[in-house]
C-alpha cells in the first residue's frame, strides 16, 4: 500500500511541469517582463519627471527582460510596499520582485521564495536629530523607533534592543515613504532602516540634512537582490545569470559604450560573454547574445551603481562593500564557463 501511494505520488509530480507553462515561457507569451519595486525609493525604483523609473532595482529588471525578450523597455514597473511584493510574488502575478529586499532564510524555506543573486550589500541602521543627543543605540531605551511594517528591519530592530537590553516602541509605516513622513512629523525619535535608505532619507526627505546624524552602529546583514518563487530553477538561474554577467561586464570592461567593439576581442571569455562563440545560451534557454543585449542596453554593474546611486547621481554614495572584490569590495562574479 505504501509501495503505491508513493508511486502515486511520484506519478502526479512527474505530470506537473508537462502542464505547467513555465515563467521564461509566460513572460515570452505576454511579451513584458512584470517586475515588482519600490514604489518610490531614489536610487533604486523612481519614476522620474517623464514617468520613467529609475534606479538600481529598475536597471536589474531591465537587464533580465534584455536577456529574456531581448528588449530592456519591455517591462512593466509595478511598486508595491514590501508584503505586497512577497505576496504577489508568491501568487504569480509578478514574475520577479527586485525592490531593496533582503535575502533572508524565512523568505527562502517559509514563504517559497529563492534569492537570484546579490545587488546591493547593505546593513541598517539608525537616524536621529542631532538635537536629541543620541550617539549610541543604547541611548534609544523608551524611544519611538520608526520601521517598514513587515520588513527585514522590523525583526533586526527589535532583536538588537534585546540583545542590548532596551524597550523601544515601534512606529510601523506600510512603505519607506510613511517613514519618511512619520519621521519629518516627529512621530518617532529615530528610524532603524537599510542604511542607504537612511542616506536617502536624509539627503532627501529632511530639510536640514545636517540636523540628522546617522549612528555608526550598523546592526545586521542586508545582502539586498532579486527574489523569484520556488519551483521553477530554470528561471531562478536565468535571473541569478543576469545579475552575474552584470559584474562580470564590469571585472571585464565591458558596457554600453564598448559591447559592440568587444566583440571582436580575442580572449575567449568575452567571446562567449558576448554571444560570439556559443555556449552561454542554451543552458538558459536565451540566445548566445544574451548578454550581449543584457551589458549594451543596460550596461555592466558599476555603470548602473554610479548612474542610480553613485556620482552620477544626487546621492553621491560610496561603493563600498558594493565595489568588485579586487576593489575592495564584496562583489565576486561567478565563473561563466
């Protein structure tokens, strides 16, 4: 009896993926790309003047509808708070959540998502007045913290003032632009957030940028990057691939000004990068040019930091932990061989 039941079961498993029309196949079918942001964080998703979204997490979409349709306009930004993108993700009516997300192990074994590579090396933090005095974040015992309802924040809040032995009330907003609100009007003494996002918040979001100071304390890991759902590998490949040829392009010199001059590059590994030679395609199912379209439309990893959140841009960040690994850094492209 038990023999059967297995074999049943192993029946039914095996008849799913013949019926089931996978996300490269629906996204190809639809002829768009649905992409889950932030609906409105400098740097990474906003739409500008003209409407057109901007940013880090906006650039990694395009890069993946470059390499699945062939075309980086050919996505739909779709900004939703950080539950709803989960949810929607989870739900299939986005195929790709790319939205300063932290990649953490409930969202991986509790909520059926997988991490598809790193964009952003982040930790959080905290913002005060300078008014208030607070250098320490022992110093925020019986203090009105703001944070992301449902946010990776939330929990690394209050497991620090555990660890540290201290009370605060929370000040739950549904998106970082109620944070920002909720701080200007005082309704909290401090923020706890990703610190690029306090960055942002106070280069952006505070009259007086420098009224507020930001504690040195950095009080957790955020490695932020896509998230696609369970259950379809070869889509978790083909995004975690885009992510990775974005920083190779880098390692390599390779971007928008110089991919089609490239290709004529004798070394082997730009040859296949760049679609010359075969071999990168039909593990994914993309054509060979895949990353070709992927670094001449969008560009190579530090064009898109420096544009979105770098010098180029109002922000003027550090990289940082962002930098290549042979700049001091923590980005590593993987093989592609």
């Amino acid at each position: 009896m038990r023999q059967t039941l297995i074999l049943g079961l192993l029946a039914a498993l095996t008849a799913l993926p013949a019926t089931a029309q996978t996300t490269l196949e629906q996204v190809r079918a639809r002829g768009e790309l649905l992409c889950a942001t932030n609906a409105g964080l400098p740097g990474f998703a906003q739409a500008d003047v003209q409407g057109i979204v901007r940013g880090l997490d906006a650039d990694t979409c395009r890069a993946i509808a470059a390499a699945a349709l062939g075309d980086a306009n050919k996505v739909r930004f779709i900004g939703l708070t950080t539950p709803q993108a989960l949810a929607a993700l989870r739900e299939g009516s986005v195929d790709v959540a790319s939205r300063n997300l932290t990649q953490t192990m409930g969202r991986d074994t509790d909520l059926g998502l997988a991490p598809a590579g790193t964009n952003f090396n982040d930790g959080q933090g905290f913002l005060v007045p300078v008014a208030s005095g607070i250098t320490d974040p022992k110093a925020l015992d019986g203090k009105r913290v703001c944070v992301v309802a449902g946010s990776s924040n939330a929990q690394a809040q209050s497991d620090v003032a555990r660890r540290l032995g201290i009370r605060t009330t929370p000040v739950e907003a549904p998106a970082f632009t109620g944070l920002r609100d909720d701080y200007a009007a005082g309704r909290c003494d401090a923020v706890s957030a990703d610190m690029s996002g306090l960055i942002v918040l106070r280069q952006t979001g505070t009259a007086d940028p420098a009224a507020h100071r930001l504690l040195p304390d950095i009080i957790s890991r955020e490695p932020l990057g896509p998230l696609v759902r369970d259950g379809d590998p070869h889509w978790r490949s083909l995004v975690f691939w885009v992510v990775n040829v974005m920083l190779e392009g880098e390692a390599q010199d390779i971007g928008t000004t110089n991919a089609a001059a490239r290709r004529a590059d004798p070394s082997p590994l730009v040859r296949r990068i760049l679609g010359v030679e075969p071999g990168l395609g039909a593990p994914l199912g993309l054509p060979d040019d895949w990353a070709f379209q992927v670094l001449s439309q969008v560009g190579h990893y530090g064009e898109v930091f420096e544009r979105s959140l770098g010098q180029g841009s109002a922000l003027k960040l550090d990289r940082g932990l962002n930098a290549l690994w042979n700049r001091g850094g923590l980005m590593y492209p993987i093989p592609m061989r």
